[in-house]
C-alpha cells in the first residue's frame, strides 16, 4: 500500500479521537486544504459534474451547470487545475479543443462524494423544508 492510498485512521478511530481534535504534523485541520479548494458557488458542483466523465469538454460542463458563466466556469476550472484536483489536455486538432479530467488526486475524492450523496439524500426533504420557512 503507497503513502497515498494509507488510511490514517479507522471510522472507530476517528470518532474517538475526534472528541480530542485531530491535526495533521505540522498541526493543521486536515479537512481546510479541501475546504479551502472547494469554496465559492461552483467548485463543488463542477467537482461532482467531472465524477460523471471520464473526460468533459468545457460545453458540456456549461450545459450542466445552468446559470454558470463562461468567466467563472474558466476561473473554477482554472483553480481547481492549480490545486491539482483537474487536469487540462489540450488537442492542437482541427477544430482545436480542451478537454478536462479528474486527476488522481480528484478521483481520491468520489468516496468524499459518495458520503456526501448519502447525506443529501437522508436530509434533503428537512433542509428543503427549512428554506421555504425562511
């Protein structure tokens, strides 16, 4: 087993020592890096949108995301490219194209998707709910 594919702790674990607080050596919250990545309006369902493909053309992932504009799909790409969870090929073909893919590190993170599915699905009528009583 690599050093990447090393499960820090169990679930049991976990939830022990989390009543303690839980920092990675050099002392950090181990859950910010992702939070950190993932912020703002669009990373995360973009994120959720590249599960679906093997890879995906920025048109595709605009008719996905309704209401995302060219300028912020480009930015989200771009970040999420920088902090290496998608990879940018592009094809010098005719027409030229781009095409966009989960890098190992992103598709580390499909469990993270699949735990978070499980949860919206469990919660989704109670949180619905509490938005129209606003």
């Amino acid at each position: 087993m690599s050093a990447r594919q090393k499960e820090y702790m169990s679930y049991e674990e976990y939830l022990t020592k989390i009543k303690d607080g839980i920092v990675t050596e050099n002392g950090h919250c181990p859950v910010t890096p992702l939070l950190v990545m993932l912020q703002g309006r669009w990373k995360s369902q973009l994120m959720y949108e590249m599960c679906i493909y093997e890879s995906v053309r920025f048109e595709q992932l605009k008719k996905d995301l309704p209401g995302i504009t060219n300028t912020m799909l480009t930015k989200s790409l771009r970040e999420l490219e920088e902090d290496g969870l998608v990879h940018r090929e592009q094809f010098n073909e005719i027409p030229p194209h781009v095409e966009y893919s989960l890098t190992e590190m992103g598709r580390d993170l499909l469990p993270v998707f699949y735990a978070i599915m499980n949860w919206g699905f469990k919660y989704e009528k109670e949180i619905f709910e509490a938005k129209e009583d606003k």
